[in-house]
C-alpha cells in the first residue's frame, strides 16, 4: 500500500515538474522576444526624424505641467498633488536619447532573461531524476541567480536613474527625476538573498548525503 501511494507521490512530482518547466520555458521565451522588441524600439527611437510609433524617452516626469482635471475627478474631490509623467522624442538629440534609454529597461530585463534561464536550467534537471535536480550543479546554479540579483537590482536601478537624470536635463527646462520604485531594487536583492538561502540548505544537504552514503 506504501509502494502505491509512494509510485503515485512521485508521478505527480514528476506532473509538477513538467508544467513547472514548461511555464519557465514560456516565461524565458517571453521576456526574450520583450527584450528584441525593446531594443527595435531603441533602435526606432535614435533616428533622427518624426516620432515613429510613438518611440521616445519613456518615464520622465514634467515638474511643471498645467493638466486640466475638469470633469475628471469625483465631485468633492481636490487634487492635491499632479505629476505629469510623458515620453519625449528629440531629432536633434535621437541617438543619445536612445543609448540613454536603453539604459532605464535593459539592465532589468537582461537580470530576469538570466535568473529564468538558470531556473529552467535547474527544472530541466528536476525532469531527469531527483539525483540531478538535488546536485553540485544545481547549488552553482542558485548562487549565480543569487549573485545576478542581489548584485545587479541596486545596478538596474542606478543605471535607470542616472539615465532618466541625464536625459530629463536634456529635455526638459527645471528637470527633476524622481526616485521611481526603490522597493524594486530591494525585491530584487532579498530574492537573490533567498536563493543563496537555498543553494546553502541544498549544498549541506549534499554533503550529509555523501557522508551517509560513506558509512553505509
């Protein structure tokens, strides 16, 4: 009875971890077509001319911009505070732009193209048997997505920064850049804390295993 219910624990790990790849597998694909596309986008945007598709600096914020709110806001409501977020396009200035702007999104979606790979990497290894999921490879694995994170969220987000700041004094009088998103950079470095967390248990379990199976 043990044997069955043992046989039909391990079919469905076996169920989880193909669908588990497959998702990682879509996600990987995705943000890599995302990232081709990100960079036609930049490459539209640094030839000088008319705006085509509506390619410009994303994400830069107006500090004094008159948007009327008439009949937008409930009756009774004051707004407080307007920030004006726009994407700017200059012919004059359309290739340093672009390299500017390949600075705010790329080093983020290189980070998470590179952490999906190493996680389908680890589930391909999950589909061929416990023995090669729970193994060296798979903790070198974990600890290089810990390093890609942990290391390169703070970067992203400095570099994103800086080019906004750059760009933002190119463009627009009075400039003023906003922090942005500071939780993401944090998000970033605690999942990458979590997966050295997990490379460590894996990696002394390794090493119980291999004195057990010493003494056996």
């Amino acid at each position: 009875m043990s044997d069955g219910r043992g046989t039909l624990v391990a079919r469905m790990d076996r169920r989880w971890t193909r669908r588990l790849h497959v998702l990682l597998t879509a996600a990987t694909v995705l943000f890599t077509l995302l990232l081709v596309g990100g960079l036609v986008q930049s490459a539209a945007m640094a030839v000088p001319g008319e705006p085509r598709n509506g390619a410009g600096f994303a994400g830069l914020r107006l500090p004094s911009a008159g948007v009327p709110l008439g009949g937008t806001l409930v009756p009774g409501v004051h707004a407080v505070d307007v920030r004006v977020e726009a994407s700017l396009y200059d012919p004059e200035r359309a290739p340093l732009l672009a390299g500017l702007f390949l600075f705010t999104w790329l080093p983020t979606v290189l980070i998470i193209v590179v952490a999906l790979f190493l996680l389908t990497r680890i589930a391909t290894r999950g589909l061929a048997g416990d023995r090669a999921l729970f193994s060296a490879d798979t903790v070198g694995d974990l600890r290089r997505i810990g390093a890609v994170l942990l290391i390169g969220s703070p970067v992203a987000f400095a570099l994103d920064l800086g080019a906004k700041t750059v760009a933002a004094h190119l463009t627009v009088t009075d400039a003023w850049v906003a922090l942005g998103d500071a939780a993401s950079p944090v998000a970033g470095m605690l999942m990458g804390m979590g997966a050295f967390v997990v490379a460590e248990v894996i990696g002394r379990g390794l090493v119980m295993l291999d004195e057990l199976e010493g003494t056996i």
